[in-house]
C-alpha cells in the first residue's frame, strides 16, 4: 500500500514513529525526506527494564538493529538530550535532534493564594510510572509528610489504571484538561526511573 501511495503521490516528508516501523521508508525514493520520531531508544530497552527492577514488556532491540532501522532515515528526532547522545551513537552519520514533549502552552490559573500542601503526578499506563509512584510513596512521602503532615498526592492519567487503591495517594484517573488540577496543587511531581538512555 505504501509504495502505491508513493507512486500516486510526491510525497516531500515522510515521518514514521518509532524504530520498529522503519522498513516503511524503503517504500519511498531518494527525493523524499524520511524522518522517523524515536520516541525512545530500544537498544537493550529489556536490560534497563530489569535494573530497574521491572518485568520488560513491549519491544527491544540490539544496538545493530535500532542502527539498522535508524540508517533507513534522514533524520532521526529524539525526545531528550540524553536519547539525541545515545542515537548520535548508533548512527554518527545521521542527523539527530532533540524535540521534547510538544505541548499547548498556556497561562497559569493561579485561583488560589494559600498553599494546598497537594502534590500531582501525571503519567501514562506503563510499569515504569507504577514504580515510580511506588518509589515516591515509600521513600519521598513520607519524609515530605514528616514536615509537612498535611501533604497529599494526587496521581492522574492513564497510570491510574495500573495502581492499587491506597491511602498514600488521590487516583484522579485521566483528565481532558489538565490545567484546573494544575492550577489546584503547590507542585507538579516528575520522578520518572530513567529508562531511555
């Protein structure tokens, strides 16, 4: 299908996301810009997984097969700096750049003047989001209560799904505006288990 669409159409940019997809460039010429969006770096993904703790799921590959897949394109984009390093690596004769998270940006909703003590994380249904709400329950919450008892984490989107009920935190659940719960805690939490790089 795809290389009837490339004779059917002059396609200037293709872009594939993720390594795995790759081999659809081979379906377009030498005219066509071929792109592909990492979104993560693969090579040995299932040993991190296992430091980490986790069970790998999902995709890995050795570093000659994300090369492999990563010499179809033009340009290779990372997600994080770190990412751009190790890809560079891979495929030095490639251009890689680093395009972050792209997101709507908008002016804070500051609705309320006195500290709430409420902590939020956002995350997507992956084990790497359960651990690291499990991490910070059992080894960051509990000293943050100790100076401040009254601290609550609330945890929101797809992640939800994966975590047990318990009094350590407020599952929320996913939310199509994120801006009123933003707007409604002191701190928006980040502790990601690095995985990708």
């Amino acid at each position: 299908m795809l290389a009837e669409l490339s004779k059917d159409i002059r396609f200037d940019v293709v872009i594939v996301e993720y390594v795995f997809f790759s081999r659809a460039l081979n379906c377009f010429g030498s005219g066509v810009l071929k792109v592909i969006d990492t979104i993560d770096v693969f090579s040995n993904r299932y040993e991190r997984m296992i430091q980490q703790g986790l069970k790998p799921n999902w995709y890995s590959a050795s570093p000659q097969e994300e090369a492999r897949g990563l010499g179809r394109a033009d340009v290779v984009i990372a997600i994080s700096v770190e990412d751009q390093q190790v890809l560079s690596g891979l495929v030095p004769d490639k251009k890689v750049v680093t395009v972050g998270h792209i997101v709507p940006l908008h002016a804070p909703l500051l609705n309320h003047l006195s500290k709430t003590g409420k902590m939020l994380f956002v995350g997507s249904a992956n084990p790497m989001n359960v651990q690291a709400v499990s991490f910070f329950m059992d080894n960051v919450l509990p000293l943050i209560r100790n100076q401040c008892p009254s601290a609550q984490l609330l945890v929101a989107g797809g992640v939800c799904n994966l975590l047990e009920d318990n009094d350590s935190y407020v599952k929320i659940g996913k939310l199509a505006d994120l801006r009123p719960i933003y707007a409604a805690v002191d701190v928006v939490t980040q502790f990601l288990p690095k995985i990708g790089a």
